[in-house]
C-alpha cells in the first residue's frame, strides 16, 4: 500500500517496539535528524543506540511503541524522562517520527492514543512536548499536538542551534487522565 492509496488510520496497527522494528525507526529518525532539527541530533543514531534506548525505556516501564502498516513500520513514538532527578518521576516527555511519505494522515492519532493510554498506567501524571521550530513541518507537529490535547506553555527563544543556524524551542503540555497517583 502506498500513501496515496490510503484510506483511515484504522488500518494502521500499533505495537510495542521489537528487535526487528529497530532499524526501520533508525532510518525514519536518521531522515528528521539529519534534514531537520526536529530531534536533538544531527546525525543518524545506529541500531545498537535504540536498543539501548527501548532496553532503558522499558526497564521503566515507559512506553516505545510502533506504527505499522502491511507489518511494515511507519513511525513510531515514546515516551522518555523529561529531566533527570527524581522530583521529575511523573513527567514524561513525548517524541513522535512518522516516515516522510506517511505524515499528514492523521496516523498520529492512533499512536497517541496508545502513548497516553500508557502513560497512565506507567504513572505519568504531565506530559511534555518539545518541536524545534525548523520550517513548515514544525507547525504540523504543533498542530498535531494541539489535536492530542497540548497546549503550548511557551517558546524559548534560539535555545537549538542545528545545521547551521539558531532555532526556539515550542513547549507544550497537557496532563495524563486518570492518572492513579494524585501529587500530594
Ligand atoms: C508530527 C507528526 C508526528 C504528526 O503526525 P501526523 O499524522 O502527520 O499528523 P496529523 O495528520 O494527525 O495532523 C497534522 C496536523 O497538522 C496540520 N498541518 C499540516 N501541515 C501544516 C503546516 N505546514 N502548518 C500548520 N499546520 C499543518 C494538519 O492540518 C493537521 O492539523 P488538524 O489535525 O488540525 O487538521 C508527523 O507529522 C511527523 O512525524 N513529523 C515529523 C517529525 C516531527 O516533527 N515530530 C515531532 C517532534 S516530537
């Protein structure tokens, strides 16, 4: 199936990251890292990185899912630490990456909705969202969030300097339902 032939999101299944997704999500992340400063990297991270990385999300029970169509991945998300320290245990921070050929079809939803259903069951009571604001695909990704129920809290100017020149930085958040742990 190709973008063009694709009719709702439904179609689209969501899954907890495997081994073998690890090298299609390096190649959809390596696309925005190395093209746009929608990541905090530059360059592309190999496989052996986000097996680290899916080891540690899930040794704290966070959540690092796949989108798939046909069984063949089209993005994916996470939830990570938003800081490090322990007074920060109930914030998560949100990353999302679609390949190219699939954003604008709403396919984030579905793996939004999964995330936060996650999120709550990990504990997380705020929820944060952080788009360097690099070009047009920035502005879809606030849209987007904004459709999942962030608001934006503020925008820190040049914070991001990235392929050569400085970029802010769009802060959104929004708060997880049903959370079980109420802060005191
Ligand atoms: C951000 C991302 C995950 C959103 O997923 P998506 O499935 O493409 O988004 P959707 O189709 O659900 O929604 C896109 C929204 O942006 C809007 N949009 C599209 N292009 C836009 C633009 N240039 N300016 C403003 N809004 C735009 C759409 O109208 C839609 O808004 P609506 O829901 O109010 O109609 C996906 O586009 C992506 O992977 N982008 C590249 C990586 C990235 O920037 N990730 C975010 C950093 S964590």
């Amino acid at each position: 199936m190709t973008a063009a032939d694709f009719q709702h999101p439904s179609t689209c299944t969501v899954h907890p990251v495997q081994a073998a997704d690890l090298p299609a999500v390096a190649a959809i992340h390596g696309h925005y890292a190395t093209r746009t400063a929608a990541c905090a990297q530059e360059e592309a991270l190999p496989v052996a990185w986000w097996r680290r990385r899916a080891d540690e999300l899930a040794g704290l029970g966070l959540p690092f899912l796949v989108a798939q169509l046909d069984r063949r991945v089209i993005g994916y998300g996470l939830i990570a630490p938003w800081k490090p320290g322990a007074v920060y245990r109930h914030t998560g921070e949100v990353s999302m990456y679609l390949d190219p050929a699939w954003v604008d079809h709403k396919i984030s939803q579905p793996l939004f909705d999964r995330l936060l259903a996650e999120a709550a069951t990990a504990e997380v009571h705020q929820l944060i969202g952080t788009v360097g604001h690099w070009g047009p695909g920035a502005d879809r990704a606030i849209a987007a969030a904004r459709r999942w129920g962030f608001t934006q809290v503020d925008v820190l100017p040049q914070v991001i300097y990235a392929h050569g020149r400085w970029m802010d930085l769009h802060l959104l958040q929004r708060q997880v339902p049903h959370h079980p742990k109420q802060p005191e």
